[in-house]
C-alpha cells in the first residue's frame, strides 16, 4: 500500500500556469507539489509570440527553462504523473494519481488547461497549431498578408473576421454548410470582399503541417497558406466538478479576481479559466493563484 505524501499546496498541471503558481509558493517556502502528464496543447506549435521577452521562442523550451528555475526552491517537487481523483478531507484534500500515489494537501491549484475537440478532418489534427490556428494574437502576424481561411459561421466567424481583416486582404470564411449570416454581416463581408464557401470541408493537403489546399466535399479544393478554426474545448480534467467547482455555461471553471474558485481552499489558472488562451495570461493567472493560496496559508496560520 502507497503511504500518502502531505504537502501545503499541490498544482496539478505543470505547464506555464502551474509552474508560474509553483514559483510564487516556492518562494514563501511553501511545501508544494506540481502533478503533471506531459501533455501541453501546444506541444505542435513552433513558436510562442505575443509574449514580451519570448516572443519567437519554442514553447517547450520557455517551459524547460521555467521548471528548472522553479525546481531550484528547495520546498517545490515535481512528478510526471496523472491525476485521476480528488476528494476532500478532514484538513484539505487528496489526490490519487494513475500510478497509485495519493498525496494531501491544505490547498489545491488546477493549471489543468483545456483539451481541444478536433474535427474529423483529415489533415486537420497534424495543421493544428502551425498552420490551421486558433488566435490572431498568437499567430496572426506570422500568417500576414496570406491567404487565410475561417473556419467558422455566424458571430463566430463575424468576430474572427473582424479581428483578421486588417492582417490580410486575401480572407475566406469556410462555414462547411449553409451560411449562417443576417443582412447586415453579409453587407460587411461584401463590403470588405470577404468570400463564403459554403462547402463541406473534408480534408486539409498539407506537407509537415503546413496547409497547401482545403479539399471540399464535392472534390474540388481551393489553395491556402493558414487557416483559423474555431473548435469546441472540454476540461482536461472532471476532478474540479466532482469536488463541487463551479462551471459557468462556456464550460470554463468559474474564478474570481483572484482565482479562487466557488470551492475553498481550490484556486485555478490558465486556459482552464478563460477565454484569453495564451502564454502570458496562463502565467499571469498562474501567479496570482500561488500568491493567493499562500495568503490563505499565512492567514490561517498567523
């Protein structure tokens, strides 16, 4: 039988929001445990941008560099490991990892993210994060001027629309089925000369996920260089709901200002939480929730 290990604070997560909550109780030597499965979402993506002082840098290398320099706090561990149960108890919580482990702690930190719901798009799934994208901060410079897909309809596809026009002249929206648009936002696609292609998209052509051609359900194909996609997400993880976190309607787990979630004693950071999916608020949120689990710390024990 595993003996449970005790720590003030587990992170279960140990991308950027994790590591960056991990800095912030290392450094109020807080004993604290980072879980994590090794599988960031952006482990396609080349280069990291809109990120002041990293901009251009590989991801997974702005995470090595981050996790050695949290690791050297003497009271901050690290597992590769998945976290498969929560539940609370007398003094905190415990959590039951896939190899048995349990472990408490007085505080819990989900820097979980999010898991992208791919469609079965042939192609689709080795073009994500390098050529077929998910946001004009991340990635919409490097893309400029090109010729670029929306795959998208309605509001959804209006908002991107909005965002990529000024990026490019050469856009399309792909809604893969009948367009969904009212008068007035079919006046601002003619207006700006963006075109609809209702079609079905069956498949992306591409070399080394690099998109060459969109190939439609009729057999025809037209050629771009990048697409954005806006896809459905679900939590990386259920521990949160099942130990009574709020959820709100967009499937985010509700936080406050200071990411303290609606159970106490569980804060959460990153793309678990929000919208705005990117590098630097990951480790921004990721901050605060370190600070503030260490603040309730302080403050029960003072």
């Amino acid at each position: 039988m595993n003996k449970t290990q005790n720590f003030e604070v587990i992170i279960i997560g140990g991308s950027y929001a994790g590591l960056s909550a991990a800095m912030a109780l290392g450094r109020s030597l807080r004993k604290t445990l980072i879980i994590d499965s090794g599988s960031p979402c952006n482990k396609q993506t080349p280069h990291a941008h809109n990120f002041i002082t990293q901009d251009g840098v590989k991801p997974s290398e702005i995470a090595s560099k981050a996790k050695a320099q949290v690791l050297k706090y003497p009271t901050v561990s690290f597992i590769e490991d998945l976290a498969i149960k929560g539940s609370k108890t007398e003094n905190g919580f415990q959590i039951l990892t896939k190899s048995g482990k349990p472990y408490t702690a007085k505080k819990l930190v989900f820097a979980t993210g999010v898991k992208d719901i791919l469609p079965v798009v042939k192609g689709f799934s080795e073009c994500w994060g390098i050529s077929v994208v998910h946001c004009p901060y991340c990635h919409g410079y490097e893309i400029r001027n090109q010729k670029t897909g929306i795959m998208a309809n309605g509001d959804t596809a209006m908002h991107l629309a909005s965002l990529v026009n000024n990026l490019t002249d050469k856009l399309t929206i792909l809604t893969s089925g009948k367009a969904d648009f009212d008068a007035e936002q079919l006046s601002k696609l003619k207006k700006h000369k963006i075109e609809v292609i209702e079609k079905e998209i069956v498949e992306i052509e591409h070399e080394n996920g690099h998109l060459k051609y969109i190939i439609f359900s009729d057999g025809s194909k037209e050629g771009f260089t990048a697409a954005y996609g806006h896809i459905p997400f679900k939590q990386h993880t259920d521990i949160p709901g099942t130990l009574g976190c709020q959820i709100n309607e967009q499937g985010y787990i509700e936080v406050d200002m200071m990411q303290k979630t609606s159970l106490d004693g569980v804060f959460s950071c990153g793309d678990n939480t929000s919208r705005m999916r990117s590098l630097s608020n990951a480790i921004a949120s990721g901050n605060i929730a370190g600070a503030m689990a260490n603040m309730e710390l302080s403050q029960e024990e003072f």
